[in-house]
C-alpha cells in the first residue's frame, strides 16, 4: 500500500527555478539524490498507509478544512536538514512566510482526520519542502560544501508563491529513482463545501 499524505504542491514555475539547486545539491556527492522537481512539495498531514476505506472520510475533511482557510502567499528560503551533519538524510528548504498558516491548515486537518479514524503524527509539525534525501555518511568535503550552501543565499526568500489548494497525493516507489506522487483528490482554499 502506498504512503499517503495531504500537500502543497510548488507551482511548476517555483520548481524550476530551484532545479539549478537541486543539481548542485546531486552534485556533491553520489550519496545525494534530489527529489523530481514536478515533485516538490510541503506535506500538511502525513497519513502513511492510509486504507483505501478511509479515503472518501479524508476527502470529507480535506474539502472542508481547506474551505475554512484562504489562499496565502508562501515562501521558501535558505537550507537545512534533518538529521545529524555527518549523515543528514533529509536537506529542506525552509519557510519565512506562510509558515503559520500552514501550522494552522496542519493542526485543522490532525483534529478532524483523527475523528474520521486516523491516528495523530505524534512527531511535531515542521513545513519544510524536501529538496533532497542521503544515504550514509557523507565525506568531509561534500559536508563543507553542503554547509557553504546552508549559509549562502539567506538574506532573501529564493520562491514566493500563492497557495491555493491542498492536495491527497501518494507515493509512488521507483527503484533507483525519486519518489514519485500521483494527486488523488485536490481542494480549493477558501471555498466552503456546498451542504
């Protein structure tokens, strides 16, 4: 069963501005694959191995949670990462606008999700958009040029964008390759469901 989770998708014209960044990132060392760029995304809710039963429930509370939420401008800056710094696994681009608004459409959904039969993500909620992921320790070098990357670029947002919709999306594994995500229901921001 694919992993399942309720997302901002980055405007196609938002990730293809950052895919220069993505490959310097690759660049560093062969332990380090950069997501897709048509795959770029803030996930909201995390629902892992969501059953199909639950779908139209999650469809329920997505449509409404997002009717009760206006558009917003978002925006991402300078880099971070997950996990320790010889071996971070997830690099991310942060939020300096947009930030509360997506905590705000997070705790929403986390309520409402739980009493359609999901459980809470006990892990806090940190909005991030997932630039790349690494596999093992990386060598001294790639970690120096990964830090002078992290300081780089920090005194302005790098995308700005509109966010208008909340998608259900999954993953879909491709061995060798990125992730995937296939969108299985999207919802308006700022438009009440019609009872």
């Amino acid at each position: 069963m694919p992993t399942r989770f309720l997302a901002v998708l980055v405007p196609p014209e938002a990730s293809l501005r950052l895919t220069p960044r993505l490959l310097a990132l690759e660049a560093l060392h062969p332990a380090i694959r950069a997501v897709r760029p048509d795959g770029m995304h803030l996930t909201v809710q995390f629902l892992g191995r969501a059953p199909d039963s639950l779908l139209a429930a999650i469809a329920e509370v997505g449509q409404r949670v997002a009717g009760r939420h206006p558009p917003f401008q978002l925006a991402l800056d300078g880099l971070g990462w997950f996990g320790p710094r010889a071996r971070p696994n997830i690099i991310w681009l942060g939020i300096c606008r947009g930030a509360a608004e997506l905590a705000e459409i997070h705790e929403d959904l986390a309520m409402e999700l739980v009493g359609a039969g999901l459980p809470r993500d006990p892990r806090p909620y940190r909005a991030h958009c997932t630039l790349a992921r690494a596999r093992g320790e990386l060598p001294p070098a790639a970690r120096t040029c990964l830090q002078e990357q992290l300081r780089a670029g920090l005194d302005q947002p790098l995308e700005q964008f509109l966010v208008q919709e909340i998608q259900l999306l999954e993953s879909i594994s491709i061995p060798g390759e990125p992730n995937r995500y296939r969108a299985l229901s999207r919802w308006p921001l700022g438009r009440p469901a019609e009872t």
